[in-house]
C-alpha cells in the first residue's frame, strides 16, 4: 500500500477540511466542541503545527478518524 506523510501545512489543513466536509461539521460547531474560540480554531486549521498534540487528537476523536488519516495520504 502507498501512503505519503502530509508535511506541508496546506496538506494537512486540505486533510481537516476533506474531513470536516465528511462529517460535515463547521468550523463554528468544531470550535465549541474542541472548546476554542471561532477566531483560534480558524488559526489552527490556517497554521496547523500550532495545535497541541492533545487537540489533535481531540480534533481526530471529533472527526472520527484516527490520527493516520488525517496526517497521512494513501
């Protein structure tokens, strides 16, 4: 199986989006169940290295996914 490690920010803030859409949740609903103001979740996806391993991992939990598929490609 081919996969690719997402390294660039705009690969992985394409994999939140992708799974937002997926699970369609919006960015205002992901805000409150992440508890986090709209303007830092905003930035978060906008710059996703600033997320806490913790909100990753929450952020996985609220999407349903593991942590593989949103950082990694297949």
């Amino acid at each position: 199986m081919k996969y690719k490690v997402l390294n660039t920010s705009q690969d992985i803030r394409e994999s939140i989006y992708r799974l937002m859409i997926r699970n369609k949740i919006k960015k205002v609903e992901l805000a409150s169940k992440m508890e986090l103001s709209y303007p830092s979740i905003l930035n978060k996806i906008d710059n996703p290295g600033t997320f806490k391993v913790s909100e990753l991992l929450e952020l996985c939990n609220i999407l349903n996914v593991d942590i593989n598929e949103l950082l990694i490609k297949y």
